[in-house]
C-alpha cells in the first residue's frame, strides 16, 4: 500500500512538472490527476457487509421496501453496492422482543470512508422495524468467500449423514420402493372381499 | 514365507491407539468462517452452546480466535443461542 502511495506521489509530481508549461495543458493535468486519484480511491475501497433483522409482523411489500430503503441510503453515501442476500424468514435462536422469527437480510457493499456506515447504523438503530442489525468489516478472505458462495463453488455447510456402505446403500435402494408398492395392492384386494364376503355370509344366516 | 496382510490378530490392533487431533481450517484451506453458517459452527459448541475447547475440537489457535468471534457475532443476530440445552 506504501509503494503505491509513494509510486502515486511520485507520478503526481512528474505531471505537474510535465503539464505546469501553459494553462490548458495544467487542467489537463489535473484531471489525469483526478483520474488517477479516483482509481487509487477505488483500490483502497474496503468491502463491509450489514446484516438485519426485519420484523416478520410487516407485510412482505414493507419488508423488501425497508431492505431497499437500506439500499438507496448506503448509495447516497457513495458505496457501491456489491450483492444484496435475502436469506429469507428464520427462526430465531432465542426470542428477540417477544418474537420467535425474524427475516434476515445480508447487504454487501464496499466502501472508501468510513461515515457512511456511521450513518447507516444510526438509521437502523432508530428503526423499530429492525430488530438486530450488524456490521462486519471484510476480509479478503472473506470477500473471496462470499464470491465462491455466490457463484456456486462453497455451498452451506450440511451435517455429514452416517456413511453408508455401497452394498447396504443398494439394498436400502432396492427395499425402499418395494414396500411402497405392497400397501396399494392390499388396500386393493381386501377392499373388494368383505362385499363379496357380507352377503354370502347374510344367506348363510338366513 | 508369510507377508504381512497374512497375520491375524486377536483382537483389533487399532483400538486402543489415539487418533492425532488436526486444525481442519489448516488442513482443509478454510481461511474465512462465516458467522451466517449455523450448521458449520455447532460443530464448534458444546449442547449448552458453549464453545468447545481447542483441546477437543483441534483447531489451531489462529482458527480458535476467528471461530470465536464468528460464533460470537452469530448469537448476536439469534443464529445461534447464547444459552441452550439439547443444542445438538
């Protein structure tokens, strides 16, 4: 980052000294310099994600309104937003407000200053409809993480089921159809006896 | 002259040996825990919801500070309890 930076000042002072000879040529300078200065900006966005938890009482129209309204605050602020994840509604490890389940929303954003995410977090916390929010600063990692998992290389995490052994897996396999097709056929077959049955048994009695 | 897939042994030579504990961050490459990923981190709390010692769970110290802190941040948005019984 260092390099950079002295790399930067270093091409900074060389433009001056190369376009400082007329005025038309200075501006043009200059935004070559701002040019540049934005590029830099943009290579030292740090990528943040805010996590929420939206009140599942609002109706599903105010729900994704009060994520947008999120959204739309964060890009007045100059963050470019990078991947909104509706993790949908959930239920809660332990009751927040007297509420077992909450929706959970992920947004993804990155960010040069650091105000904009003072602002947010203020918003959320004067929020009723926000239950929980949280704001998490990424790593590259962490970055590269919520990439693979967008583009389908990690999936969630599942509880590894007992190994089966391939023979006990065919047998389940194979027993597993078989006794789904047994109960229909006895459904069937004592259905039609018991009439057959009734009346011969009623001239018997008589 | 016999080789070795030919002795028997009474009784099963592999019980009573230790199995050597390994970070599984390390070993698998897993350098980001997400705290959104409540199946993967229960494997790192007690029933009570506890977090499990590196004694027993074999993380290096690196990983046991980062699964901390996700777990932490987890049971601050209800994804995971702060207390529990039957967790698991």
């Amino acid at each position: 980052m260092l390099n950079i930076a002295t790399n930067w000042l270093y091409f900074s002072a060389f433009l001056e000294v190369f376009f400082c000879k007329s005025k038309i040529y200075y501006t043009f300078a200059a935004r070559i310099k701002i040019f540049f200065h934005h590029l830099l900006l943009q290579y030292n966005m740090n990528q943040y994600e805010v996590t929420f938890i939206i009140d599942p009482v609002l109706s599903g129209d105010e729900i994704k309104s009060t994520a947008s309204t999120y959204q739309t605050l964060l890009k007045d602020q100059g963050c470019t937003i990078v991947h909104v994840n509706e993790m949908g509604l959930k239920q809660l490890a332990y009751p927040i407000g007297k509420k077992s389940s909450g929706v959970y929303y992920c947004i993804e954003f990155s960010a040069t200053t650091g105000g904009a995410i003072v602002k947010t977090e203020l918003a959320l916390r004067r929020d009723e409809r926000i239950m929980r929010f949280l704001t998490v600063k990424l790593d590259k990692y962490g970055v590269k993480y919520n990439e693979d998992r967008r583009s389908g290389k990690i999936s969630a995490y599942k509880k590894k089921e007992a190994k089966k052994k391939p023979y006990e897996a065919g047998s389940a396999a194979a027993a597993a159809p078989a006794p789904a097709p047994a109960p229909v056929k006895e459904e069937i077959a004592p259905a039609p006896q018991p009439e057959v049955v009734t009346p011969v048994a009623g001239n018997e009695e008589e | 002259m016999a080789s070795r897939d030919d002795i028997k042994f009474l009784s099963n030579p592999t019980i009573g040996q230790q199995r050597k504990k390994y970070c599984r961050f390390k070993k698998y490459g897993i350098k980001y825990i997400d705290y959104k990923d409540s199946e993967f981190l229960l494997q790192f709390i007690t029933e009570q919801g506890k977090l499990l010692p590196r004694r027993i769970t074999g993380n290096s110290l690196k990983y046991q500070k980062l699964v901390a802190v996700a777990v932490k941040r987890s049971r601050h948005l209800a994804i995971l309890p702060y207390v529990a019984d039957l967790l698991k």
